[in-house]
C-alpha cells in the first residue's frame, strides 16, 4: 500500500539496494528494524496455487511421454479394430460401432495411471515437495489444485481423443448410428472415467509417496480382480466371482461402452458413479496422510 | 524474527531435537552449530512446518508457519540442493515456486541473475554440478525478497569463489535487516560470517551467545616452549612464578606470559630453547571440545591413541593447576617469613 505502483513494477535489487530508512530506524525500535521488500503483497489462493501446478505439469517431460503414448494407443488401436472388423466381414449386428474403441481406452488408461502417480510421487522422488509445501504451506490448497489440473487435462486428452477415434471408427464401419446419449457416454463418460482412475491413482501416490509402488498398485487393482475372477473354479467361490468380474475395472469400462462381458452388474453411468465415490474416499485418505505425516 | 519455545521431535524412541528455545533476531547472520546428527536439518524442517513437532512451537514473524499467507515473502529457505525437480528447467522450477506466492515472474529471471544462473535458465536442473544447484537454491530462497533467509549447509560443494560469493551475499541481506539463520557443521565457516551463535548436540541447546563472545571465552593463547633441558626450565619458570604445562609432545605451554619475557628469562639464564612460539588453540578446538560428549556418529580408529581432539577449553589442566596453585600459596609463604 505504501509502495508507489511503479517501484513495485521494476524487480528489485535482492541484495544490493538497501532500505535505507530502515537500516536507520534499526536498533532502536525493535522489529521495526526488520527487512520489508519492495515487492507488492498480494495474498495468493486456489488460482495461483492452480497455475502453478500447471506449470509444473506442462514443464517435465513425463506429461508428454504419459499423454502422447496415450493418444497413439487409442487412435492406433481404435484404427486396427475397426480395420479388422472391416476387412472381416463379421456381422457387427447389435455391437454398437463405437465400443470398438474399449480396447484402446483400457491400455491408455494404464498411461493416466501412470501421470496420475507421478504427478504427485516425483514430487517425492526428486524432493521438490519440500518446496512446495514451504511455498504453499496449505496441504489442502496443493492437493486439491494438483487434483484439478491434472483431472481437467487427463479428461480433455482422453475425450477429445475418444471423440476422433469414435468419428474415425463410424466413418470406417457402416453400423448402426450411435444415438447422442450414446456418443457423450463413449467420450465425456469415458474420458470422465479414465480421469477418475487417474485421480485415484493420484490419492494413492499421495500415501504411497513412490512412483513405481504406487503404479504397480494400480496396475494390479485394473488387472488382479479380473485374473483371479478367472482362476475361480470352484462353485463355492461362483458368487465372489461374478462380483469381481463385474466390479473389475475393464469390465465396468466396457459398461460404459454398452459391452460388459457380465450380464448383471453395473451398465450405463454407473461405473463413473462408483469410481467418483472411491476416489472421494481415496482423496480424503490421502488429504489425511498429508496432513499429517512429516514431508 | 523466529522463535523456538520448547521444540521437540522424537522419532520413535529417539529424541532428535530435546526442548529448544532460542530466537533468532533481525539484521544479523546467526550461526546454527552442531556436529552431524545433530538435529540441525529437523530442526530446520519443524520452522518450515515440514516435520511436525513432538510438541514446543516455532513462530515466524509471530505466526505459525502454516498461517502466513505468503510464506516465500516471508522466509526464503535452502534445505538443500536435491530439492527441485530435475527434468524442469531452472526458470520453470522456480516460475511454479512464485505463481504460487503471486510473485512477479519478473522476479525469477532476476534472482537468476543474482546467483548467476542466468546463462543456464532454459537448461534442466538436473544438469547441473552439485554448485549449481546450490546456487539454483539459493535464487530459490531468495525469490520472494524474503525478510527472513534459512540456509542449511549452504557452502558444501561451492568452490572458494562460490564460498567467498555466499559469505558476502549472507552478510549484505543481513545489513539490509533481514534475518539471516545458517547451519553449518564448520565452526571455521561460522568464524567469518555469523555474528550470533546457537550450538546444539543430540538436540540440545549447547550455547547460545554472541560470536564475539564465544571467541573471547574459547579462544585461549599461550606460549609454547621447547628445550633440550626441559628440567631446567620447568623449575626455572616455577622459580618465576609462571605456571607452565606440559604438553603431550614434550614442550611446555604457558599461560599469561609474553614470549618476551619468556624468552629473555632463559636467555639470562643460558637454557637453549628449540622452540619459543606464541600460539592460539582455534575455534573449532573449542567447539569440539563443547560438542565432544554429543556427537552422534564418531569414526573408530583403528590405532590406539589417535583420540579426540586436545584437551582444551575450561577443563585443561584443572587438576595440575590447582595443585600448581597450592604449592604456589605456600611458597608465597615461605618467601613471606
């Protein structure tokens, strides 16, 4: 307030320009004597502490690597399935067109797994946490703003890209044509869902605090449910099978695309309602474990 | 302005930091002093709000750390070197650290150019020799034109021009008023820059006193004599009156004398000397000497008799000199009927 606009505009000198009145007043005053900068306070929030983890993110090369071997997985292998449903000559009958993109969406959602984790665990891995936390001392303003910009970006990659990948498979294969709801549910549903698992992943990365524990965690728990569901062939255990096939991940993925391997289970938007809810969970555990333990 | 009030921090069973109160005041460099294992970086880690404390509080400024809505304004730290991303460059790790305090991005290319970095901006930290990185810390800790600066162990991997670069750069923030606290486990280190010192061992506050003073207390100057006829000159100087000491090497050390007196007295009296010195026991004898019965991790030697440093300090000599002193009493004695 004090400080006349233009001062505050020029970077000061960090150690050369002594405040003069001050270094007088100094000693006989108490704290009055104390340093005060030049540079103009403006307290900072959720916005600033947002555009800082997305500087963060956009500036390592993980993103990139995570992201764009995503991107190729879900256009190449949306491509090839359409291509050999195409050259085949199988009867698509009532298999909607668009859940040809299922099996692509499963391998790229091991790449958000994987930026999910390392979003928060490299911070850990390198030691930039300490940083961090002594810039932002509020653990729940930098968990909640790492939250958001990677969800926002791991939802709009996967979306736009179910999108294209969708219009490509429609464009090859002349099945039946989609309905709207239908649409949004294969590309904002899924891309929702993918986000969620990466959120998820995120929370786990928060208490798990190393990179390849925490993905290997999460690889087992897309993937462990549906290879011990497959190892399960005593009828005693017929009922704790059907559930972990319904419930694994890939299977409620494919709810989202109408192709569910089970006949009962979750269908439609369900799957996205019960990831959100594990994720809350996961993401108040790991608020909790932040807040907590010593960095 | 920090304060410490009863700051504790236990591990399991094992106390790292035992009840510390001290304060750390404006405009000067204080040194924060211990051997290795300490409690230094926990310590540090507790005024940062990154360990919590076993109990005790830590107040900056007068708040808590996790009050200051701005804390890089506040207190600009150097934990150490490792604590930046490696695959992003030196300005983007430092752009993210002021987006978060709303600092001007001004100010980042700025700090660059006061650590010197400036020409290494755009190239990824995890490039950069152990220096680098410390200086990259440094621009860090700066970024915000904090009024209170932290610097854990900040010389280790600087070459003497870096070294001589960190010792001015802390005591020019100092005469700005700033608050200047650095660990550091060289006493000869702290000898030149600090003006204040707090000396901890296994968690425990050692000594907390004004740099001049420590000197005063722990630097003792004597005289070191040496002679073919050790004898001789021994009952010489307790003829005169000078209580002299025998060291371990076979020389004799003097307290209070001059080397010219000491030498025209053997001289008058024809003692061949093979040494006449005027000597000093160094700082970081004495704070040896303080922190002998709290260093954490010792190194075994393997030969016998390579002990801990001299006896120096408060307690050499105690014995021999109160013997020294009795039978002194008694000469005095003597010469008096």
């Amino acid at each position: 307030m004090t400080m006349p606009p233009p001062q505050a505009q020029t970077p000061p000198q960090a150690h050369q320009a002594p405040q003069q009145p001050q270094s007088q007043q100094q000693g006989w005053n108490g704290p009055v004597g104390q340093y005060a900068s030049p540079i103009p306070v403006r307290t900072p929030g959720l916005g600033d502490a947002i555009a800082s983890e997305w500087t963060k993110i956009r500036s390592v090369r993980s993103t990139m690597w995570t992201l764009g071997v995503m991107i190729v997985l879900l256009i190449g292998i949306g491509l090839l399935t359409a291509f050999a449903v195409s050259v085949s000559d199988a009867p698509m009958d009532d298999t909607p067109v668009l859940s040809l993109g299922f099996f692509g969406v499963l391998l790229g959602s091991i790449c958000v797994i994987t930026l999910g984790v390392l979003t928060i665990a490299s911070e850990y891995g390198t030691g930039m946490i300490r940083t961090t936390l002594t810039a932002c001392p509020s653990r729940a303003r930098m968990l909640i703003a790492k939250s958001i910009v990677f969800f926002l970006l791991a939802f709009t990659i996967t979306t736009v890209t179910t999108g294209v990948v969708g219009v490509l498979q429609t464009a090859m294969l002349d099945g039946a044509t989609p309905d709207t709801g239908f649409w949004v549910r294969s590309t904002v549903g899924v891309g929702l869902y993918v986000a969620t698992l990466g959120l998820l992943s995120l929370a786990l990365g928060t208490v798990i605090r190393h990179s390849a524990g925490a993905i290997t965690i999460m690889i087992a728990v897309v993937l462990l449910p549906l290879v011990l569901a497959m190892f399960m062939f005593s009828p005693t255990l017929a009922g704790v099978q059907e559930a972990l096939f319904e419930y694994s991940i890939p299977n409620q993925l494919g709810a989202m695309y109408d192709t569910s391997v089970t006949v009962s289970g979750p269908t439609g938007w369900e799957p996205l309602w019960i990831i959100l809810g594990v994720t809350a969970v996961a993401m108040a555990g790991a608020f909790a474990s932040l807040d907590r333990r010593d960095v | 302005m920090i304060e410490l009030d009863g700051l504790t921090k236990r591990f399991g069973n094992k106390v790292a930091v035992d009840h510390l109160s001290c304060r750390v005041s404006p405009g000067m460099v204080t040194g924060f002093l211990g051997p290795n294992g300490a409690g230094k970086s926990t310590t540090m880690r507790m005024m940062l709000d990154l360990d919590n404390p076993t109990s005790g509080t830590v107040r900056i400024d007068g708040r808590h750390y996790r009050d200051l809505q701005e804390p890089l304004k506040h207190i600009g730290a150097l934990l150490d070197a490792k604590s930046m991303h490696g695959g992003r460059s030196a300005y983007n790790n430092l752009l993210c650290l002021a987006q978060s305090n709303r600092i001007p991005a001004s100010r980042v290319s700025h700090v660059l150019d006061t650590v010197g970095l400036s020409a290494v901006a755009k190239k990824k930290s995890k490039g950069f020799s152990l220096g680098m990185g410390q200086r990259l810390g440094i621009a860090a800790a700066l970024l915000g034109d904090p009024e209170i600066l932290m610097f854990d162990e900040p010389v280790n991997g600087l070459d003497p021009e870096g070294i001589h670069w960190i010792r001015n750069l802390m005591k020019a923030l100092a005469a700005e008023g700033r608050t200047i606290f650095v660990s550091s486990h060289l006493m000869s280190e702290m000898a030149l820059t600090a003006d204040h010192l707090i000396v901890i061992g296994q968690g425990k506050l050692l000594a907390d006193t004004s740099m001049a003073d420590f000197i005063r207390e722990n630097s003792r100057s004597f005289v070191r004599m040496r002679s073919p006829e050790q004898e001789r000159l021994r009952d010489l100087l307790h003829a005169e009156g000078v209580v002299a000491v025998e060291s371990g090497n076979g020389s004799l050390e003097i307290d209070g004398e001059g080397p010219e007196r000491l030498g025209e007295l053997a001289g008058r009296n024809g003692i061949v000397l093979h040494e006449l010195s005027a000597q000093r026991a160094s700082l970081e004898e004495a704070f040896m000497q303080m922190t002998a019965g709290s260093v954490e991790y010792h190194a075994h030697s393997e030969r016998e008799g390579a002990e801990p440093p001299p006896p120096v300090g408060p307690h050499w000599g105690d014995q021999w000199n109160q013997q020294q002193a009795g039978e002194a009493t008694a000469d005095v004695r003597t010469k008096g009927v």
